[in-house]
C-alpha cells in the first residue's frame, strides 16, 4: 500500500531534518484523513436511519457503539458539505502579480486577492480542513498535486484558461467593451457593471468545483478581483446548498456589492449552479 511505503520511508531516511518534515507532513495527511472517515461515518450512520429506516439503537448495535456514542458522533463530527473542498490539505493560490516601482519591476499580490484567499482559508477552517499558501505565477499552467482552491482568472494565468476550458457551460469572453462571463445554456452574456459604467459597485464571478484524478479543484474568477471575494462570501453562507455528493461538476455565477474601498457587502447567485459533467 502506498501509505504504509510512505510510511517506511518516513522511517527510513537517514537525514534527521528530512525526515523530521516528511513526518510532519504525513501526519497532517494521516490527521485530515481521519476527519474525513469521520465525516463518512456520520454520513453512513443517518444513510442507514433514513434509507433503511434503522433506529440509532439498531445502528450502535450494528456498528459495536453505544447509543450515547451515536449521538455524539451525529453532533460533533464534520459536515457534508465539507467535501466540497475534498480530503485536504487543500493549498489555496492566488495571482503572483508584477509591477514597476522605482524603475524595478516587482511582485507583488492584488488585495483582493489576499482578502479571498483568506476568506477561503477561514471557511477551511471551520471545516477541519488544513490549508497551505501558494503563488500563482503567470505563466503557471500546472496543476497542484491534491486538493486545491485556485483564485484566478484567465487573464493573469494559463491554470485559469485551462479550468476554464473544460467548463460545457460557463466560461470568459474578451471582447472591446470588456471581459465577460458567457452562457452557452441561454446564450446570455454577463458582463461587470461596474466596469460598464465605473459608478454602479457592483462586481460579478466565477465559481466552479471538480472531482478530476482523486482530487477536488475549486475554481474561483472575478471578472475584477473583488468579484473572487464575492464568491468567497456567497461559498461561505451557501456551502451547503450548492455542495452535490453526486456531482463530480459544479459551477455558477456569483453577483456582489461592494463599498468605495471594495469591501464586499453583499452578494448573491445570478447563473446557475449548473451540475454538469466535464467536457
């Protein structure tokens, strides 16, 4: 089994650091797939409660557990819609971006990218899912290795394009007037309106979820950067509305308010969620 070669090789290597960081970095894979099997267990318990109409007292006989330890588990263990964001740990990118200052060019990260990123992390959070930071540069086209949420629109790197690209449904369109968010089910075209008119404040953005080789990816695309971070908020009070076990492909449209300092304040579904297979 590949867990138990990682594990002798965690064992097994002769450099203490190395060997140290791989241990630690095990554990977190070992911890966050322990809560998920909890989440499982809960998920199996009211699966046989509700479809074979078992009592809980027949199900803690069933599973060798008291019926106090049933209830327990039925309250404190994770919810469904944590699987939203997958097993964990889910790494969290968003735009390496790079400007002139002083005659250099620098990198440097939007804020609301940041305020995004951080967003997601705290719904992580409370969802027992341990999350990690990285960049996404813009010429980055690969993928992170497990479960990730991607911040990122087509514009800033080729990740985003190629998310984007297996999307039968929604997808980004450049055209003179702007950047738009396109419908191929009603043909509609979404665009910001706050870049039509630069008064209304008022932002749109993409969202999408996919189960793709073991691993979710979440996609998240403003088509400003305040956009993402409306998506973020709408996730956070929407999670277990839009979360589908069934679904291996999910995505939307997601209006947002914000303030003169693009602080969201509002935000709400437009299009979708659309429950669709990859193309």
């Amino acid at each position: 089994m590949a867990d138990v070669d990682d594990f002798e090789q965690v064992r097994n290597d002769p450099d203490p650091i190395r060997r140290g960081q791989r241990a630690t970095d095990l554990m977190t894979v070992y911890q966050q797939r322990a809560t998920e099997l909890a989440r499982l267990r809960k998920a199996a318990i009211e699966e046989a409660h509700r479809v074979r109409g078992m009592s809980y007292t027949e199900i803690a006989e069933q599973l060798g557990l008291t019926k106090g330890r049933i209830s327990q588990i039925r309250t404190t263990a994770p919810r469904p819609e944590r699987a939203f964001f997958g097993v964990g740990p889910v790494a969290i990118g968003i735009p390496r971006r790079f400007g002139f200052e002083e005659g250099r060019e620098r990198p440097f990260f939007d804020a609301n990218d940041q305020a995004t990123q951080e967003s997601i992390e705290a719904i992580l959070t409370r969802l027992s899912l341990t999350t990690n930071r990285f960049a996404i540069d813009p010429d980055r086209e690969d993928m992170p290795s497990g479960d990730a949420v991607i911040i990122c629109g087509p514009k800033s790197a080729p990740i985003a394009r190629r998310l984007l690209e297996r999307d039968p449904i929604l997808n980004f369109e450049r055209t003179d007037e702007g950047w738009w968010i396109t419908d191929a089910s009603t043909g509609q075209r979404h665009q910001s309106p706050y870049r039509r008119d630069d008064v209304t404040r008022t932002d749109i953005g993409y969202f999408s979820r996919r189960v793709e080789d073991n691993r979710v990816l979440v996609h998240i695309a403003g088509i400003m950067s305040v956009g993402s971070h409306g998506v973020a908020q709408w996730l956070d009070r929407h999670l277990p509305e839009v979360y589908d076990e069934s679904a291996t492909f999910v995505s939307g449209i997601i209006e947002c308010d914000f303030t003169a300092d693009f602080a969201v304040t509002d935000s709400r579904l437009l299009v979708g969620p659309y429950a669709t297979a990859l193309v």
